[in-house]
C-alpha cells in the first residue's frame, strides 16, 4: 500500500492539490492501493502532553497510524515550505508516530518526497530536512527530490493545470516505481 500524504494543516492549500494529483496519478500507474492523507485530519487536535507516551496518545494519532502509516510499505509527502523548512504539523505528526510502533511505521519503507513552494526554491531546503529526519528513522528516501516553484502560476480553480508540471509529476512518479518497486 501507497498512502499519500498532503503535509500542510492548512484548508485549501496548494500542497493538497499537488498531493491529489500525485495521488491520482498514482491510483492509474501503481500496483497496489493508494490511499490519501491530508494532514488537515489533525486540526481538531490541541498538542497534548500525552502524546509522549504510547499508553496516552491520542486516539486520532492512533486511528491515522493504524490506517494510513502501519499498513503502507510506501509514502509519498508532498510538502510545504514554512520558513525555509517544512510544516510544523509534519514534524508534529512524525514525532507522534515515532512514540507507538516506531519501526511498524517508518522501518524499511520507501518514500518519494515533493516540495511546493510560492517562491523560488520549490522548498528544497525542507525536503532535505525531512530526508534526513526520515532516513534517521529508517525509511529509504528516493534521491531524485522533486520541488515545484512559483506553484500559485501552475494551479488554475484548485487543479494543477500546468501541462509540463504534469508531465514532470508523471516522469517522477515513474522514476520511483520503475527503480524502487519489486
């Protein structure tokens, strides 16, 4: 299983149109299932004390790591830039996985990650610092690291409209699974 993630809290957000469309195009070309997450599943939740340890987490970080990331052998993120990294709300949520099942959730998998970004470095800084927290916890992180530019003149009525950004999502796509899939 594939479990594609939209890591940005914020409705309406041009990561969750890229992450739909790299979930769509993935549904047409994997081998497997997809499913789609959007971190905006954790708007309700206050940042509780409890989260540090396994026994007292939160029963919605338990329900999301049950469905989405223990069963997925991969992960596609696409992220946000937020001051030059990546969103708080991500860091949040790795940080949450890690407490309960931590090699359930993040051992051996493989995961391709794609930066969008108003400005003009497609947050390439963020994604080298989510690779680096995500290989310390033993995921494998595809090297070709997409980030997308200027992202507000690729998106048209909340679609990625932008035919060679298509195009560039596509050939990424097809990178990681002709390289990365049995």
């Amino acid at each position: 299983m594939i479990t594609v993630i939209s890591a940005t809290n914020r409705p309406g957000s041009n990561t969750a149109i890229f992450a739909k469309y790299y979930f769509q195009e993935l549904k047409k070309k994997a081998k497997t299932e997809v499913k789609f997450l959007s971190l905006t599943e954790l708007n309700e939740l206050t940042i509780p004390t409890g989260m540090y340890s396994a026994d007292t987490q939160h029963g919605k970080i338990r329900e999301l790591q049950d469905e989405f990331i223990i069963p997925a052998d991969r992960f596609v993120i696409i992220s946000p830039e937020y001051n030059g990294s990546f969103s708080g709300i991500l860091k949040f949520f790795i940080d949450a996985l890690s407490i309960r099942k931590n090699k359930e959730s993040f051992g051996g998998k493989n995961v391709l990650l794609a930066g969008v970004a108003t400005g003009r470095a497609g947050n390439l800084r963020g994604l080298g610092h989510l690779a680096h927290i995500l290989m310390h916890l033993g995921t494998h992180v595809y090297p070709s690291q997409m980030p997308f530019s200027k992202v507000g003149g690729l998106i048209e009525k909340g679609k990625l409209t932008d035919t060679e950004t298509r195009k560039t999502v596509r050939k990424h796509i097809s990178g990681w699974i002709e390289q990365w899939f049995d």
